[in-house]
C-alpha cells in the first residue's frame, strides 16, 4: 500500500509543482502587466510590487493547478489501465485516491491563507508601493513633460528644480460637476504620507478659482487621497479587504454603530412627542438616520458573508480534485489539457454560476452565509457519487 501511496503523491508532487509554477508566472506578469498600464509604473515599483501581488496571483492558480495535475495524472492512469491492474490484484482503486484528497485538503487550506494575505496584507501593500510610485511618477513626468495627470488631478508647472515645482497650477475636477477647481502657487513640493496613502502637495502662496475662491499667502498643503487619484471615491474600507482576524471586530462596531443611531432615534421621538413637535416624527426626518442603518446594515452583512466566501473559496481545491478524479478515470484520455477541459466546463456553468448567485444573496442578507458552502457541497456530492460507480466497475 505504502508503494501506491509513495508513487501517486510522487507523480502529483511533480507535475503539481511544475504547473502551479508555470501558471502563476503567467497569471503574475499579468497582473504586473495591468498594473504598469494603468498606473505607469515603472520598472522600480513592479519590482517592489513583486511580493504583495504573488498571493494574489496564487489564489487565483492554485484550484486550476489541482485540477489539471488531477485530472492528467488520472486520465494517464486510466489509459494506460494501471487502475485495471490495482483492481486485478483484488486491491480497491481506492488506495490511488485517498493520497490526492489529502492533499488536496492541505493546498485548500494554503489556497483560503492565501486568499486572506492577498486581500490584507498584499493589496496594503501595494497600496503603499502604488503612493511612494506615484509621487516618483509626478516628478518625473514634471521634468519632461512640464505636466502630471492622474484621475481627478492634473498639474502644470513652469519647471522643476530639484524637489520644488516652479508656478504650478493644479486643476481639480469634482465629479458630476461642470467646472473645475483651479490653483497656482509660486512654488509646491510633492510629498508622499505611506501612514495614511495620502499624495500631499505643499503650496507657497496659492491662489485659488472655482468653489475654493482663496488667496492663501503662506503655505498651503493639499491633500489627495490615494482612492481619489486612482478614480475611486469610496471613503471606506471595503470588508473585502479585512483580514479574517479582523472582521470579527468590524462585526463589532457595525453593530454599536447601529445601536447607537436607534437608540438616538429613540431619543429624539421621546423627546418630540413630550415637545409635541410631531414634524420630528415624520419619515423625512428620519431619513439620514435610516440611511446610516441602511449602511451599516450592508457592510454587517458582507462581514457575515466574507469568512464564509473566502473558506468556501480555498476549498473549492478540494471539491475540483473530487470531481477531477473520476471524471478523468471515466474518459481515459492521456493528454492533460483534455481532460482538463472536460471537467472543468461543467465546473465553469455549474459551480461558479451558483457559487456567484449565493454570494450575491448572502451580501444582501437574503440568505444566511452558510449557502456560500452550497456550489462546493454539489461538486463533493457529485464526485462521491461518481467514485463509487467507477470503484463499483
């Protein structure tokens, strides 16, 4: 038995290793690749990005290197009948499958320790090279072309000397409104705040157009938020990008946040109906409150929801590998990629179809956030039910 063991993980080691490498390496010069057109980042900052987009890049190839090791090293087993042969000296075929289960329980729990270091720690990070980038960036278009534009912002200057901007002029653009904010100085300086991803200029007597309408001798400092320069008005944290050890308490102040508003609510109701005040009472005094709840509210439920998609998530490994294997050993086929193929398209109209649908229901609170285990449970049940006909012939 320790032979069938020792030789199955062997083969799985090996081709598992080879095509996790080769597939992350695409999938991160990618998202490297993406990265550099959108942002402009140069050769320097992709390098120091090169860490905090590696477990990005995993999480996404881990279940697709599972299932193609699992479904090549089976199909090549079944056509090449070294099943028939187990089955032959009266051993159960089982023995060639217990090995790559438990494995795949092991890569599952790497791939959700990933998924939770990519969406914390690594897109924090790249945050952080992202603004320490783009104050490098700014001084550098500055000096060649005399001008820097990203997102809201653009600046124009007379010239650069050293880390000072001779006669800039910012121009502000607010969305949704028609004109814009214009300011010049006699002189700024760029300066990156990685503490709170903010880009600040430093302005020496502005003077300011638009809604500001300010001449400011002196020195005026202009703050730019990170999420502002990227295009992204969301002020903030999205609880997707919580560590698990942090959701726990983020749950906690959602929850007193609503507490407190209601109970304010309560107060201010009490408080009308003993003044007799009863405009206080009516639903448009009350709305700015319900949309605080509202808010609240949304954000609790995608908190409820987050550790269940990203477990769910990381052990989709496991649920491909149960159906990767008696599939491939049902078609027989030698090559990889085909039977790759031939698993993984009712993966992609079943599993990711429903997985997707309960993820949505879940955020929204319409179902409990136990159903984000539904896709992967469908997909055990499938591949059990299939390793038992083909133990059974």
């Amino acid at each position: 038995m320790r032979i069938f063991t020792k030789y199955v993980l062997s083969e799985l080691l090996k081709v598992f290793l080879l095509t996790l490498g080769v597939m992350t390496l695409m999938m991160f010069v990618g998202l490297l690749g993406k990265k550099a057109v959108d942002l402009g980042l140069g050769l320097g900052g992709l390098l120091q990005l090169t860490p905090y987009v590696l477990p990005e890049a995993l999480q996404f190839t881990l279940p697709g290197a599972l299932l193609l090791t699992v479904t090549g090293i089976y199909g090549r087993m079944a056509a090449s009948n070294e099943l028939v042969a187990i089955k032959s000296m009266g051993i159960s075929p089982m023995v060639m499958v217990w090995p790559t289960l438990i494995l795949s329980v092991f890569v599952s729990f790497s791939a959700v320790w990933f998924n939770d270091l990519a969406v914390s720690w690594g897109r924090q990070g790249q945050e952080r090279v992202i603004l320490e980038s783009m104050e490098a960036i700014a001084y550098g278009q500055l000096r060649v072309k005399g001008s820097f534009e990203h997102g809201n912002l653009t600046v124009h200057v007379q010239g650069v000397e050293g880390r000072t901007l001779i006669e800039p002029t910012l121009v502000i653009r607010e969305k949704g409104k028609e004109f814009a904010n214009i300011v010049s100085a006699r002189a700024a300086q760029f300066a990156a705040n990685v503490e709170t991803g903010q880009l600040v200029l430093r302005m020496q007597d502005t003077d300011a157009t638009g809604q500001l309408d300010i001449v400011a001798p002196g020195v005026e400092e202009y703050v730019f938020p990170l999420e502002e320069l990227l295009g992204s008005r969301n002020k903030s944290r999205s609880p997707s990008d919580y560590s698990l050890g942090e959701i726990g308490p983020a749950k906690a102040k959602e929850l007193d946040t609503i507490h407190k508003v209601r109970q304010d609510m309560s107060t201010e109701a009490a408080f009308a109906m003993l003044t007799g005040d009863f405009d206080e009472l009516s639903d448009g005094a009350w709305r700015s409150q319900e949309k605080v709840i509202q808010n609240a509210e949304g954000r609790l439920n995608r908190f409820y929801s987050e550790p269940y998609r990203r477990w769910s998530n990381g052990f989709s490994c496991l649920a491909f590998a149960a159906v990767g294997i008696p599939v491939a050993v049902m078609l027989r086929k030698g090559e990889m990629l085909a039977s790759f193929f031939a698993c993984f398209a009712p993966i992609l109209l079943i599993y990711y179809p429903m997985f997707y649908s309960c993820m949505v229901l879940a955020k929204k609170g319409s179902a409990a956030p136990q159903c984000l285990w539904i896709a992967n449970a469908v997909l055990l049940l499938i591949g059990i039910y299939l390793m038992r006909k083909e133990v059974k012939h």
